[in-house]
C-alpha cells in the first residue's frame, strides 16, 4: 500500500511539474496569438512608404544635425542628400544592393536606453528566423557630442568589417569622448588603431552620418530607437511577436528588388 501511495505522489508532483512547464512555455505563446491589428497611415509623396501608427516609448533628441559639424547651416550637399532620400527611399534605407529578404533598418543613439532594448529584440529574432530578413544599422546621434563620437567609432570599424564588436564594446560604456580611450579598444579588438581613428574623421562617415541625417529629416524621426521595416516606418519599442508579424507582412515590400 505505500509503495502505492508514494506512485501516486511521484506522479502528481510529476504532473505537476509538467503543468507549470507547460504554463511557463504556453503563456507567450498565447499572448503572441493576440497581437492587436496593425494600423497604418500612407505617408503623402514618399511612395510606396507608410507609418505605423501607436508604436511604443521612444528617447526624444536635439536637432537632427546634432553633433556632426555644429554651428554650421545646412549646406548644398545636404539638401542633396535629402533629396536623394525623397527620390529613392528605398535605395537610402537599405542601400542600393539587390535585396531578397526584408529589409529591416534601425536607427539608433548610443546614449538612448530603449535602443539597447531594441536592439537585443532585433538581435533574438535574427537569431531565431535567420532566414527572414537582414538588418541595416544607421547611427544617429541626436544626444550629444558622446554618441558622435561613438557612432563614428563604429562606422569607422565597419570599414575594417567589425562593427558589431566595436559596437557591443562602446554600448557598454557610452559616454566615451576621449580618442585615445577609443584607439585603446580597437587595440583590443586587434583593428587597425591608427586608421580607425582617422577614418572617424573622413569624409565618408561624414557622409553616412549626414545621410542617415537626412532620412530622420524626411521621415520625421525625431527620436531613437526609429525604424523602417520594409515600407514600414515607426519610432520606438515593439514587442518582438509584433515586430515578427511586421516582417512577415512585409515579405512582399515593393523595396524586394531580387
């Protein structure tokens, strides 16, 4: 009889574990499955682009131009640059590369929190649906001169192919200012020390700087974390579930050149 009674118990307590486990796993599972409606509003002369309307909490910055060359107006380069973005929107989110997967663009401030959130979201889904859709990362730093000098430091390891090394090393501390701090971890990270320094200050990070600039002009990102998945722009967090039905949504985006 109690070797009876002890089978049952170890059953129920099995049962049991088996219950929360279930639970544990179960729940997100569920919430995935009530993922409101997506609401969307057509951005007038910027075909085939749309807002999505009721997107999270975003860090709001300065001026679009903050921390690039401050002091000086806009110059003819720059109203170039922003119609260039105006006639291939396309082309200035995601590059002029053949794309086959949907794209996903995310701009980001070194000093704005709820970008190092996004960012780990953006980071576990490539993980989990790797086969889905790529990211293309812009840089722009609207809280001061610590995220220029970050986000050029990051665009300059990008030239020697390790951004996201260079990136994961400055995220953890970023109100970086100082050069010689900066040239210590590309030492660490075995780059070039010397070029990377003097790439920062080159003019095609400019460029990229001032492009990514314009975009956050045209489109209204006023803030980071800001994003344009496929034809879809938003600013601020998103759950990863609804961030994963956009991308699914967005597997016929007019932006799929190949």
């Amino acid at each position: 009889m109690a070797k009876t009674t002890d089978w049952k118990r170890r059953a129920l307590l099995a049962g049991g574990a088996l219950a929360v486990a279930g639970w544990v796993k179960g729940v997100p599972y569920l919430a995935s499955l009530r993922l409101p409606d997506f609401t969307f509003e057509d951005i007038p002369d910027l075909p085939p682009f749309r807002r999505l309307q009721g997107a999270g909490a975003s860090t709001p910055g300065a001026a679009i131009f903050a921390g690039l060359d401050s002091g000086e107006p806009e110059t003819d380069a720059d109203d170039e640059l922003e119609q260039f973005v105006r006639e291939n929107p396309c082309a200035a989110f995601f590059g002029e590369e053949p794309i086959n997967t949907v794209p996903v663009a995310m701009f980001s401030d070194f000093a704005c929190p709820i970008c190092r959130v996004m960012d780990d979201r953006l980071t576990d889904l490539k993980a989990s649906d790797p086969d889905t859709f790529h990211i293309i990362r812009h840089q722009l730093p609207l809280l001061g001169v610590a995220s220029t000098v970050a986000s050029r430091a990051v665009l300059a390891a990008d030239l020697q192919g390790r951004y996201r090394d260079m990136h994961a090393r400055l995220i953890r501390t970023p109100a970086v200012t100082d050069e010689r701090f900066i040239a210590a971890i590309a030492e660490s990270l075995d780059l070039d020390a010397d070029k990377l320094l003097e790439d920062m200050q080159s003019d095609a990070i400019d460029r990229r700087l001032r492009l990514t600039a314009a975009i956050a002009d045209v489109f209204g990102f006023f803030g980071t974390p800001a994003f344009a998945v496929g034809r879809t722009v938003f600013m601020g967090s998103i759950q990863i579930g609804s961030l994963r039905k956009l991308i699914a949504d967005e597997e016929g985006s007019p932006c799929l050149t190949a």
